[in-house]
C-alpha cells in the first residue's frame, strides 16, 4: 500500500511494513514506549503494519486534547462544519480503491465487500452533511398559561468511538456524526483492522479538520479501553463488538452517568416457506451466511425450513455454498476471503457451543404445528458451514463451507432461558 507508507514511513528494521502512529491533537506521534503489535494480512500471514501500545497516559493526553478542542468546535457555524463533511465525502470517494484495498488487506474480505463497505460509509457520511436540519430545536408557544417551549440540541462534549475489526472503515466513521454536531472524538480502533481508521482520520486532517477534534489512540480494549470508557472527561461512548463486551461497556459508562450506545452481536434465524422463489431465496441466504466472511452481526446463523421443500432447499443451498471461491482477497476471483484473526478459526466458542444448538433447537421446537409433527428442520448457517476445513494456502486461516444438518431432533423441553447474543 504505497500511499499509507509515505503517510508513515516504517523504520530500516520493518521494511516495507506501514508503522502507524497516535493521532493527538493535530499531531501524529508514535508510542513512548515504542512498542507495537502486528497487523496481519490474513490471507498471506505476513506483516503489514505495526500497530503502537499505547500507556495510559497518551489515552489520557487524546482525551485532553479533545477536551480542549471542544469548546472552539462547538461554537463553529454549522455551515463550516458541514464544509468539512463534504470535503471528507469527496475525498474518501476519490480514494475509494485504496480504502478498499486496505481493508482486504487488514481484514481479508474481498475487494467486492470492501468497497460495498464503503458505499455505505460514504452514505454515512453523507448523512453527517445533513446536520443543519437534524440539530434543529423546536418552539412551541402556550404550551401552558404564560408559558412558551423551546427545545435546543446542544453538543455534550468527548465522545469515544470504540468500532470493531469487521467493518474498520463503515464503523470507525461513526466520529463523523460527533463532530458534525459539534462534539469532539476519540477513537480506538481495532487492534487487528486500524490501518483504515487512520487513512480515514489523514483524510479528515486534509480536509481542514482542526486540531482536537478527531483524535486516535491505539492499543488493545483491555489495556485502555476500559480506562476510556470510564474517564471522567468522555461525556459518551459508541461501541460495535461482541455483546458480552457490549454489556460489560453499557454497565460501566452508564454507571458514570456517561452516554452509551452500545451494539452488540446477534443470533439470526431465517425461515423459508414453500411460496419462496427458491433460486433467488438460497442465492440471499448463502450471500448472508458467507458474506463478508461471515464476519458480522447480520450473518444468517439458523435457517428454518418448511419441510415440504426441505430437501430441495438443502441440495441448493449446498450446490450454491460449493461455488464458494475460498482464496485471497486481493483476488478477483475470489468470493470467501480468510477469516482475520486465529481466534476466528474456532467457531462457535467452547462455551457457546451448547447455546448455539440449544437456540437452533429452540425455534424448530416454537414453529411446532399443535397436535403434529415437525414442520422445520434446523439448517446451523455460518458457524457450521465455515470449518474446520482450512486452506492450507491462506496463513491457515482459509476456511472452507461445509455443512451441518439437523434433521428430526425432537429437543427435550427446558426451562431455562437462553439470551440471544
């Protein structure tokens, strides 16, 4: 990626690996203890940028400057604000083959789904640009005797912006509705996907975005985002992960009185009935199941299936998954990249294996007919369908489809409750 690596040039000891750097008040500096983590291309295991450490003390210092940024940012006119989204907006269009390659590379869904990513992040911001009308307040006169209502909607202040590594470019842009309302930000992005958050932020400097108010800081969410999440400057947090980590995020930022919006991970079902256009309908599913490496929260987990078209659906279903191209994402030809880490090779977890069949049992036994037999059969979607097949030629993290049916299990009732997640 030449252009990232004269954004930060690496050191004679990592050639042609990009080091990147925190982004603190207007400035690019690197870690103080000058320690990093590797960021992997998943589909060749090789080094493609280093990601720093950061102390506790450069958490602190993005906070500051955010701090100080605020004030100034929040007293700017909306219309300079908007200037600057559309200048961001224009920008990132004209990058959009670097962005996506970027993406591939950090996190190895193919070309195609990076740049769909970022049809959706330019729509974001672009949305970002329509602030004038969404920050408007309201009057209303006589509301009672002697009384007149005004509504105002004002900036709070810091907000930290935690995204996830599935999607590092649509969700790391989340600042953009921060700042155009008028606060200021502080993002950590993922240690496995950062590169794309920092072209983005580079942009977003460009385009004339003063010093403060966009900040990153690097590093894992145990050594520092916990201490974000809870510093008494962040006025509120957005997060996109697991909802384990959600939950743990939600309790801790709202127990201070903090601002938290919180999207956690899902468990999804699709039901197919016998009225369904069946080509089309296992095209969709297969596409939901795989896409994006079935690295997202609306990947189709369970598939329920009326039995009357059971049989067909499974041989089309399986016909449409072995089409599947398993191979680098950089490759054109390529329709199921590498998963991103080594911890996604094993899926689902050994502590939410027992869940994942229970939930799947769960809904055949809801869709019942009374007084008859099973109408459903339960088809487990991408954490069956993905492994343990590896492709030897992606780092060990190729996975191929396979399949896992669940056929006439008549589950034995329970009383326990099994959360969604």
């Amino acid at each position: 990626m030449e252009a990232a690596a004269t954004l930060w040039p690496a050191d004679d000891a990592h050639p042609g690996v990009v080091s990147l750097a925190n982004y603190i008040g207007g400035e690019w500096v690197g870690p103080s203890g000058r320690t990093y983590s590797n960021v992997i291309n998943p589909a060749t295991g090789e080094v493609f940028a280093r990601c720093p450490r950061s102390s506790l003390d450069e958490a602190d210092a993005a906070v500051a400057a955010a701090k100080n940024a605020f004030w100034g940012w929040r007293t700017t006119p909306l219309p300079d604000r908007v200037t600057i989204m559309f200048l961001l907006r224009q920008r990132m269009a004209e990058a959009t083959d670097e962005l996506a390659e970027t993406i591939t590379r950090e996190h190895g869904k193919t070309l195609k789904e990076s740049r769909d990513e970022l049809l959706r992040t330019l729509q974001y911001v672009e949305d970002a640009c329509t602030v004038t009308q969404t920050m408007r307040g309201s009057f209303t006169e006589d509301i009672a005797h002697g009384v007149d209502e005004h509504t105002v909607r004002e900036p709070l202040g810091v907000f930290l912006i935690l995204p996830p590594f599935n999607f590092p470019a649509m969700i790391s842009t989340y600042f953009v509705w921060a700042v155009a309302c008028g606060n200021t930000t502080v993002i950590k992005p993922s240690s496995l996907c950062p590169v794309t958050t920092h072209l983005i932020v580079k942009m977003a400097e460009k385009c004339g975005m003063p010093p403060g108010v966009v900040n990153v800081v690097n590093g894992s969410g145990g050594a520092i985002g916990d201490h974000l999440v809870t510093h008494p400057d962040i006025a509120g947090v957005s997060f996109v992960g697991s909802s384990k980590v959600g939950l743990h995020i939600y309790d801790a930022a709202t127990a201070k009185g903090k601002r938290a919006q919180v999207q956690g991970g899902a468990k999804n079902h699709v039901l197919v009935m016998d009225d369904a256009v069946m080509e089309d309908t296992v095209k969709n599913v297969v596409s939901s199941c795989f896409g994006h490496v079935g690295e997202r929260c609306f990947a189709v987990s369970n598939v329920l299936v009326l039995e009357s078209i059971y049989d067909e659906f499974v041989d089309r279903f399986l016909a449409e998954a072995k089409k599947l191209r398993v191979g680098d994402g950089m490759d054109p030809s390529t329709t199921l990249g590498p998963v991103v880490g080594e911890k996604s090779l094993e899926w689902p977890p050994p502590n939410d294996r027992a869940g994942d069949r229970r939930w799947s049992q769960s809904l055949a036994r809801r869709a019942e007919p009374r007084g008859g037999r099973s109408a459903t059969r339960a088809v487990p979607g991408p954490h069956d369908l993905r492994g343990p097949a590896r492709n030897g030629d992606l780092g060990g993290r190729g996975l191929r489809p396979r399949s896992l049916r669940h056929e006439g299990q008549r589950p034995q009732r329970s009383r326990r409750r099994h959360q969604q997640g």
